[in-house]
C-alpha cells in the first residue's frame, strides 16, 4: 500500500494527515473518493433528500468581503419575499413532495425580520399539517430569536464558518463588531443549545486559503460534533472587494477538485452527517453536484424561489438556475441523482442520521 492509501486505513487523522491527503496528486484523489464512497454507501446509502431552496430576501446588515449582495453593493436590486410568494413556494414543496425546505435570507434582527420569520414557520407547519420539514439559513441572531424560531417549527439550521481560521475569517471579512468571529462560534454554540440540527460550512479555494486552514476547518467541523455541513468553492463576484484579490486564486478545476475532496474527506471522518451538494458546485462545472453525491454528498436543494426573484440573489457569478422554474430545477436534479446512481426520497425530512 501507497503513503495515502496506509493513511487512509488509519482511524483517525491528525491534521498532517489531512494536509497529506488534501495534496494527494490525480491518483491517489482517486483512492480518497473510493473511500469516500465506501463509506457513504455503508452509512447513508444511496438516498438523497431534498431541500426546496426559498430565498426569502437580498437585504442584508452586513458587508462580507466576498459576498454580492453585501450591503455595500449598491447596485444590486432589493427584494423581500411576499407572504403570498412564501406560500406559493410551500404549496409547491408540498405537492411535489419534497419533505423539507430551506428558507435563507439575507442577514437582518430587526424585530419585523424576526416576526416575519416566524409567521412563514408557522405558516409552513400549517399548510402542510407539520409534515414539511424546515431548515433555515438565516444567520446569526440571539438564543432567544433561535428558541423562538424552534418552537415555531424549524429544526435544523445552517451557519457557515466560511473559515475556521480566525485571521483568514478577518480577511475575508470586516473586523468590526458586526462580522466577530467569537459571536459566530457563539451563535453556533446557541443552535445547539435550542435543539436545532446544526449545520457549518466553509468556502474552499479562498485566496490566502492554505491547505492547512482546510485540513483545520475539517477538524473544526469534527470536533464542534455537526450535523450537516453545506460547503462550496469559493467564486468570486466582481463588485466584491474580496475580487482585488482574484489574480490569486486556483483554476477552476483546481478548486472543484479541492471541494470533492473535502466532501469526501468529512464523509470518512464524519461518517452519518448530512453534506449537501451545493449550487456554488453546479456554477463551477457541469456535473459538479453529481460527483459531489458520488464522493459522499446526500443532499440536493432545488431552488424554488419565486422566477422573478432568481437574479437577484447572486452571491457570487455565473450562480446556475436562475433561470429556471422550480419545476425544471427539480427536474434537473432528477437526472443529477441518476447520474450518480444515487435515488432521490421523495416526501421524508432525511433528517441527519447523526443528530441524536
Ligand atoms: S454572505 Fe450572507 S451575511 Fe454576508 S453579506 Fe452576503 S448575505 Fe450578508
């Protein structure tokens, strides 16, 4: 056996090892993914759940470095989601037999956001006798907002890390008191205290990103006990500041490649989490969420945001499916899945096998 195939037999790994198999040359990739792959195929199994996407708004408090719809850009054009948009999106959940959605929204805690959040909650949980499973992504707010948002109906959350290196995190943030990275870590503190699921992620192929930092933010991911993570590439988006820097960045297909490999890497040493097979995959490549569910991801997130609102909520370029109708978003998914042999559950919470 090869240094990375003696690594990959071990139980554990240290971060050296993690910085090993992260620069592991075409071959030996191969025999990550293999792994990968075995051990998704042992604990998760072919099922892939589904997550119908509704992007509730583009308005957001905050100013990340790398983001396009930060409150600096000005030439973006803001939405908020109707009430009767929001109920259109679940009535379309509902029929087409999803079993969960996720709403994301720009991050905002004023009183009427936090409100408005909770009625779409409830309203969810009516509409479908408690049957839609919900996630939100709607970033970091209190524990008491959190609690309120629990009892309300949503019971898995997402808050990405975006890095877990807290220098890298100032880089690609402002350091000011509205981007901390010590309120993040709390916020992500609190979701487990509320019962919540608790989902993080980071983007892969940042620049100044080193291997280092991305063997650590497995660790981190490891070690803070998750139990889903939505990770991507980092893709760039030109009226961002973080854009000065794109000279830097790895080819394209450098950073899709270090993005399976970190799904797959998580898989072998998070075994039962829930990882998806995000759209910043799709935007780098076709085929990208397809060999994501093949090196270890179980779940997909059709988007069903209203059509109007699709180009509005570009965090980064070339975002795919904006286009799109719910309905061909779905479809598309379909072919995906088959794709990898893998068969969609239709009409299931596919909550994390991990959570307990
Ligand atoms: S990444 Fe999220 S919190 Fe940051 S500016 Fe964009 S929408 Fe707002």
């Amino acid at each position: 056996m090869n240094r990375i195939g003696n690594i990959l037999a071990q139980q554990e790994y240290s971060k050296e090892d993690l910085i090993e198999l992260l620069n592991a040359g075409p071959e030996d990739t191969e025999l990550i993914f293999k792994k990968a792959a075995e051990i998704k195929a042992r604990y998760i199994g072919n099922k892939v759940h589904l997550r119908g996407l509704i992007e509730l708004s583009n308005i957001c408090a905050k100013n990340c470095l790398y983001c396009g719809i930060r409150r600096g850009n000005k030439s973006v054009e803001r939405y908020s989601i109707s009430d009767d948009e929001v109920e259109m999106a679940f009535q379309f959940a509902i029929q087409n037999k999803l079993g969960s959605v996720v709403m994301q929204s720009g991050e905002l805690s004023s009183p009427v956001f936090i409100e408005k959040v909770e009625s779409f909650l409830r309203k969810a949980k009516e509409m479908s006798n408690g049957k839609l499973g919900i996630t939100l992504s709607c970033g970091e707010q209190t524990e008491e907002t959190y609690q309120r948002w629990r009892v309300a109906g949503a019971h898995r959350y997402l808050l990405r890390i975006e890095s877990s290196n807290r220098e890298l995190y100032y880089r690609i943030h402002p350091k000011d008191q509205l981007h901390d990275f010590d309120t993040r870590l709390n916020a992500l503190t609190s979701l487990k205290n509320c019962g919540y699921q608790t989902g993080t992620g980071v983007m892969i192929g940042l620049p100044f990103q080193t291997m280092e930092d991305l063997a650590s933010d497995l660790l981190f991911m490891r070690d803070f006990d998750i139990d889903m993570c939505g990770m991507g590439p980092y893709i760039e988006h030109e009226q961002a500041p973080l854009a000065e820097y794109n000279s830097e960045l790895k080819p394209v297909q450098e950073r899709l490649t270090l993005t399976l490999k970190m799904i797959a890497l998580l898989r072998i040493i998070m075994k039962d989490i829930n990882i998806a097979s995000t759209t910043a995959l799709q935007a780098m490549a076709n085929g990208g969420r397809e060999q994501a569910l093949k090196v270890g991801a179980n779940i997909m997130m059709p988007n069903i945001t209203p059509g109007i609102y699709r180009n509005k909520y570009a965090l980064y370029n070339n975002k795919p499916g904006i286009n799109e109708e719910a309905e061909d978003s779905q479809r598309n998914l379909e072919t995906i899945a088959n794709r990898a042999d893998c068969e969609i559950v239709y009409d299931a919470w596919g909550d994390s096998k991990h959570f307990d």
